[in-house]
C-alpha cells in the first residue's frame, strides 16, 4: 500500500491491484465495482435497488416498499424490505400483493403483519384442503341488528335503522 498527497494505491507482489483518491480523514471511498456481483446493492444500502425489485413483483408491493422506506432513515427498515422480498418467493407474489393492497388500505406499513396474515392464511387453507370443505368464518361477536341504531325524532316517528 502505498499513499500520497491525492491517492492510496494497493499492491499485490508488486502489482497495482487499485487505486482509491485519498478523502478526509473519517471519510471512506468505496468503489461499488469491487463488490461481488449482486452484493453491492446491501452493502451500499441502495434504497432505490429494493423498491425496483418490489416493482418487479407488483404494483402494491412496490408501493408498500416506497413507503415502507420513505422517511429519514430508510435503512433502519431495509430488513423489513428483504423481508417482503422473501415472502414474495415463499408465498407467491400474487398473495402478498393482494395483502399490500390491503394492507395500503387501512395505512398499515408493517411486514411482520403481512407475514402473519400470510402464514394465518396458509393455515386455513391447509386445514380446508384436509377436510374437503370451505371454512366458514365465525359471525361478528359484538354484531348488533340494523335497528339498534335507528334513533327517534322529535314528533316520536323511528328514523333510520331496518
């Protein structure tokens, strides 16, 4: 290795290998080219790599991901990403967009929800195929009729409600 004034060369059995300009002292030069092929995208933290990807599975999922990594500190959720990524792969792309969709609806930017949603599913879809029928979901617990909400008016007439 050898450093001057404007540049740090590095040599191997007197060969140049590669020649980084030299920065400020707490500061780093990093060449995205001396990555593995497919590697620089981690190590470099690239945002904009992940959300294409998320794109390339489907419109919702990207959209999921745009905001999923919006903020100040995108890469304080980047596992979250390469998370949906994953689920992409395990559970088809098809599911997980439906669930982005969803989940995009009600403003819930959460992936570990989305994974338990997936795998809750995948339950009850085993357990349908095992018995041979549909599974009938249970009725609303709190579940009240029309008519308890009609409300009376003045004159004493019923308003609203069945």
């Amino acid at each position: 290795m050898r450093i001057d004034s404007t540049s740090l060369r590095l040599y191997y059995d007197r060969e140049l290998i590669k020649v980084h300009p030299r920065v400020a002292p707490g500061k780093r030069s990093t060449d995205p080219g001396d990555y593995p092929v497919g590697k620089a995208e981690y190590a470099l933290r690239n945002v904009n790599a992940i959300i294409t990807r998320a794109r390339e599975q489907g419109e919702q999922i990207g959209i999921y991901a745009e905001r999923l990594l919006a903020g100040p500190l995108p890469w304080t959720r980047m596992r979250q990403a390469y998370g949906l990524l994953r689920l992409c792969e395990r559970y088809g792309a098809a599911r997980v967009e439906a669930l982005c969709a969803r989940a995009l609806d009600f403003d819930v930017i959460d992936v570990p929800r989305i994974e338990r949603m997936l795998k809750e599913a995948q339950q009850v879809e085993d357990d349908a195929t095992k018995e041979g029928k549909v599974v009938r979901l249970p009725a609303g617990r709190f579940a009240r009729d029309a008519s308890a909400f009609a409300t009376i008016n003045r004159g004493g007439a019923l308003k609203g409600g069945a």
